[in-house]
C-alpha cells in the first residue's frame, strides 16, 4: 500500500504511509480515529499489515545489528582493547540499534491505536 486515501464527507486526506508511518503518539492518536471511523475495512486491513511488515523489518535491523555487536565483544574481549575507530564503530551500531527500536516500538503503538478503534 503506497496512499492511504481517507474520505469523509466533505472531504479527503491522503497519506503516503511509508513516509508518515511510523508516527509519534500525538499525530497517531489524531488519525487513528479517522482511519477507523473512514476507511474501509480492507484499507484498514492492508494498512494494518503494512505496519506489521514494518514492525518485522526493524526486528530483523535490530538482531543484525545485535549479532554485529556480539562480533565486535567476542572479537576484543580476549585482546581486552580496541582501536579508536573500532570503538566508535562499536558506538555507531549501539546507537543504530536504540534508534530502530524506538522506530519499532512507534510502529506497534501506531498498530494498537488502529486496532483498538474497531
């Protein structure tokens, strides 16, 4: 799903969901009610799973990026020190890895709200 049209009355709203989603809590809760109460229940459906897809996808980032890390701690801790770009390397994927699960956990309260207006 590339737009998500929502129609109203005297209206409509287009959304390009892989640029607006995942959204911070204050913009999901203003159109999640809209998306219940406008969009067809197969809209909703597909929009659903491509949430969840995205959900899947920063799962699969984060455990890369956490088998990176385990290389890195593994490979240095028999050696007990690490070059200064090996150390910011190391602070690069740590940082990746916060990020993507605050994109995650975006995703899955941007699914909740839309689950729970049923």
């Amino acid at each position: 799903m590339e737009i998500l049209r929502i129609e109203w009355e005297t209206g409509y709203m287009e959304l390009s969901v892989k640029a607006f989603f995942p959204c911070n809590l204050q913009k999901a809760r203003k159109i999640a009610p809209l998306i219940n109460r406008y969009c067809t229940e197969e809209d909703r459906t597909a929009l659903l799973s491509e949430l969840r897809g995205m959900a899947e996808y920063y799962q699969q980032e984060i455990l890369g990026y956490k088998n990176i890390l385990r290389e890195y701690n593994i490979r240095y801790a028999a050696i007990g020190s690490m070059s200064k770009s090996e150390a910011n390397d190391k602070k690069y994927y740590e940082t990746k890895i916060r990020k993507t699960e605050a994109l995650k956990k975006r995703v899955e309260r941007n699914i909740s709200l839309i689950e729970g207006g049923k």
